[in-house]
C-alpha cells in the first residue's frame, strides 16, 4: 500500500511536467512533443511535490494507522542533536568514496578529459537539497523503523532499497517513458542497495535522526553532480556497505530479546553507543 501510494503521489504531481514544454527537466525521459506550456514555477513546483511523494504517502499511512504515529513521524524531522563527526560522514562521505574511485581511475591512467570538480547551478543546488527531504521522511523515517520492527535490519534495509529503486522508475508510468538498460538497471539497484544500508546505519546509530539521513542523501547527489561520472564510484559505495554490513549486522541496533522497534509511533530506538 505505502509504495502504491508513493508511486501514485509522485506521478500524478509529475505527469504535468512530463507534458509540458519544460519535459527535460524531468531525469531520463525521451524526448517526446510537449504540449503544456506551464510557467517554470509551476513545473519546479509540480516537481518538488513529486519529490516528496514517498513523505506524504508515510505521512497519509501513519495518519491512517493511527496511535500518535504521524506526531512520531514527524518527531524524527527535529533530531539534530548527533555529533558533527556524523553529519560530517553523512555530508561528505558520498564524495570521499566518489574521489576514491577517480583517484584509482586516474592512477590506472584511464581519466578522460575535463575538470575534476563541477560547480551546480544555483537552482539544481536548492533542488538537491530539499528533494532528499521528501524521500528520507519516507525510506528512512517511515519504512527503515517499520520494517526493521519485523524483520532483520539488514533485511529491512535491503527491501527500503527495492521500494526506492522500484520508485526511481516512475518515468516509465508516463507517456515520456524512460530507457530500459538492463545493465545500467543492474548496476542503479546495487547502488541503491549499498546507499541504502549505508544510511540505514548512520540514521539507527543517530537514534534515528533524519536529519542525518538528510545530510547523507544530500551528499550523494552532490556527489553525483559535482564529480565526474565514474563507474567505479559505485562499486565503491558497494564495498563501503558490506564493510559495513560485515562489522555492525544488525546497523546500529541493539533490540531486546523480543522487543519490538517502532519509531513512528514510539520515539527514538535502541542505538549502539
């Protein structure tokens, strides 16, 4: 239901963009006739709402399962207070792993080309950073904590990582579409993966800070953009995961015997120290 909901949320804000003149704002559609001709406000608008379908689609289902869950939801939006070594690893630890991987690529002499650091403009900034707000309140504040109440972390983790890679595909519910190249879909879901237990564990070991969450989501589009695109990037954001997977199981957290995690409704969890 919460990934129907996402899904629905974020197409029915995004369709008009899809159809308007303004269409290439819209990541890896084809080319296609636009036939709206919306202001830009509007079609940024239309856009960052579509960004936050995953939030207001955890927002709609707490409200529906009720006991005080949207309040915990929300809780989470305010819990800033984890040390700055977090939020540093959080920020800048998607471009550290980026610069590893073209530190190799230019040691094996394979660097093309080009500048080695790219400058976002001004609007793609802002949008890089308010966007992962509407994500991170649904992946990590809702369904990481709902999931991990019932099954492993690790598990939980891996299956937020289905849902969010399954959203990504929305284009595809669009009359723009979007390319279906198996290794390129391969390659995107195992980066998914790997971010996704990577925030995993820096929003449990936080005491389920989303701010943190925030800051990690920030700074692996960041990367993205203001990096060179390379390949090995995301084997290294996979190899940083199973390290992490390989000396914390369980992603920061410590439940009791029979105890169940539920931080919507009841607050922060259990966290290793």
């Amino acid at each position: 239901m919460y990934l129907v909901l996402a899904i629905a949320i974020t197409v029915g804000a995004a369709l008009p963009a899809t159809l308007s003149t303004h269409q290439g704002l819209v990541n890896g559609p084809h080319p296609a006739a636009g036939v709206l001709r919306w202001p830009d406000p509007v079609v940024l608008g239309l856009l960052l709402l579509s960004a936050h379908g995953p939030a207001l689609a955890a927002i709609i289902v707490c409200a529906l399962l009720g006991e005080g869950r949207v309040r915990g939801l929300l809780a989470q939006l305010g819990r800033w207070r984890a040390g700055p070594w977090w939020y540093a690893a959080a920020l800048l630890g998607p471009s550290l792993l980026t610069a590893v991987a073209l530190g190799i690529v230019l040691v094996a002499g394979r660097a093309g080309p080009g500048p080695w650091l790219y400058a976002p403009a001004v609007l793609r900034l802002g949008l890089l950073a308010l966007g992962p707000w509407g994500e991170e309140l649904g992946w990590r504040g809702f369904l990481q904590p709902y999931l991990q109440a019932r099954v492993h972390p690790l598990l939980a983790a891996s299956l937020v990582a289905v849902c969010w890679f399954v959203w990504h595909q929305w284009p595809l519910l669009t009359p723009v579409g979007a390319d279906l190249r198996p290794i390129g879909l391969v390659t995107f879901f195992a980066y998914l993966l790997a971010v996704s237990v990577l925030i995993a564990w820096l929003y449990n070991r936080t005491g389920g800070s989303l701010p943190v969450a925030w800051a990690a989501h920030a700074g692996m589009n960041l990367g993205l953009v203001a990096t060179p695109s390379v390949p090995l990037a995301r084997a290294c954001f996979v190899a940083a995961a199973l390290v992490v997977a390989w000396r914390d199981p369980r992603l920061g957290t410590r439940p009791e015997p029979g105890q169940r995690l539920d931080p919507p409704r009841s607050g922060p969890i259990e966290i290793a120290r």
